[in-house]
C-alpha cells in the first residue's frame, strides 16, 4: 500500500496548524495540515511494516500513525499536542473524536520540560542568526513568544489554548521587526520564569495517563484485524505492491 493511500483513505483526525490555527494568519500565510491515519492491522504482520510518517500528498501536509502519534503525545511533544488542540478541523471520524476525548490524559508536567527544551533550541538559532546578520529571523521570534505563551498557561491553568487571543497584535509587531530585539529577549526570559513559576503549582498531573490511550489503541488494532480479511487487497496491496513505501 502506497504510504499516500494510507492518508488518504485511512485518516481519523486532521486539522491545520501553524499561523492559521495560532491566530497569526496574515494574507502570506501558508496552510499547514497534520493529520493522523491508522494502518491497517494486517500492515503489521509482515515483516516491513507500515510507516509511522507520511510527507503529503498535498503540499505542507505532514501525518502520523496513531501509535507513532500517541506516543509522542504521551512524552509531551509540543507539536502533537497542539495538533490535538487545533480550532480548525478539517476531518474527523468516530476514532478521531475518541482520540480528541483522551486530549486530557496526554497533558502532564513534562510538558515543562519539553516545551521549555525545544524553546531554548529555538533560541539558540535565533541568537545565531544575531551574532551573524545582527538580527534574528523576526517571524521565529514570533513564533517563539507564542510557544512560550502556551508552554506557561498551560502550566498555570492544566490547559492547553493555541489560538493567541488579544496578544495577535503584538506578535505580529515583533514578526514585522518593530520591536528591538533586546526587548524581545526579556519578554522571553520573563515567560521562561513565569513558566518555571507555574510549574511549581500546576494543576497537571506529574506523568500522563497512559492506561486509558494504551486501552484506546488496543481497541482500533482489534476493531481493524476483526473487520480486515487477512488475504483481502490490503494485504494484497503489500504483497503485490511491493511493500509499504
């Protein structure tokens, strides 16, 4: 089975990320979709197994297998949790809307770790750009704040919220340069230290809740190999296809 076909015919969940689901849009901005498939079960009992990624089809289009996604959710990767979060959903079946009703049990107090982790990579690519053109690329500044933005709320409030709300307009003064980047640098160090702050009392809980989406993915595996013949065109597909891509 083309790892195409998977996406195309086997996605649960998918939504738009980036600007567009920050509330950052302007009229330049790209449309970027993540989405989640399931592979059918058959997929796994051969030898090469189905991907846990696909790239496309269409462009900016980026989706993972549901347990890829599940456990990247559950180690508290940014990015997949706020593919969880996203107010624009463009597909959704009844195993993507079982998916979205266990969005509580992913949150954790990793979420301090990893998003403050993938935050200061960010920065330290921002101060490079700094040190060799004498600015940074304003539009990650931008997006940087917002992660930033996230990362403590969550921690305060025990939610996740994407969407930027009232701070649109100042962040997209900085994506346009029109803040110096000295003041960049403080508000970011003081959402760093507001979110160390919230983490010290967050209502999240210190792990995930991982029985309840383990218990979720067993279901769908089962519920796929009782509904797929094991010799139907499935497996046909791998066979004569030549694997899944």
């Amino acid at each position: 089975m083309h790892p195409e076909t998977l996406v195309r015919d086997h996605t649960i969940y998918a939504c738009v990320m980036g600007s567009r689901a920050f509330g950052l849009a302007t009229d330049g901005s790209d449309t970027d979709r993540r989405g989640v498939f399931v592979a059918p079960a058959p997929l796994f009992w051969r030898f090469e197994k189905p991907p846990t990624h696909v790239e496309g089809p269409a462009e900016e289009q980026f989706s993972w297998e549901l347990e890829r996604f599940c456990e990247l959710a559950l180690r508290a990767n940014p990015n997949i949790l706020e593919c969880l979060h996203s107010p624009l959903v463009e597909h959704i079946d009844d195993t993507g809307r079982e998916l979205l009703a266990l969005r509580g049990a992913f949150l954790s107090r990793r979420a301090h770790d990893t998003f403050a982790r993938y935050a200061l990579g960010q920065r330290k690519k921002l101060e490079a750009h700094v040190r060799l053109h004498g600015a940074p690329r304003w539009k990650h500044a931008m997006h940087l704040l917002r992660l930033l933005m996230s990362s403590r709320d969550l921690l305060r409030t025990g939610a996740l919220t994407i969407d930027v709300g009232d701070q649109r307009e100042p962040l997209l003064a900085v994506k346009r340069g029109e803040v110096p980047w000295p003041e960049v640098e403080s508000w970011m160090n003081r959402l760093a230290a507001e979110a160390d702050e919230a983490t010290r009392r967050s209502p999240l809980p210190e792990v995930p809740d991982q029985r309840p989406v383990e218990d979720f993915l067993v279901r769908v595996r089962r519920a796929s190999a009782l509904q797929t013949d094991p010799y139907d065109e499935v497996v046909q597909g791998v066979v004569h296809g030549g694997g899944v891509g």
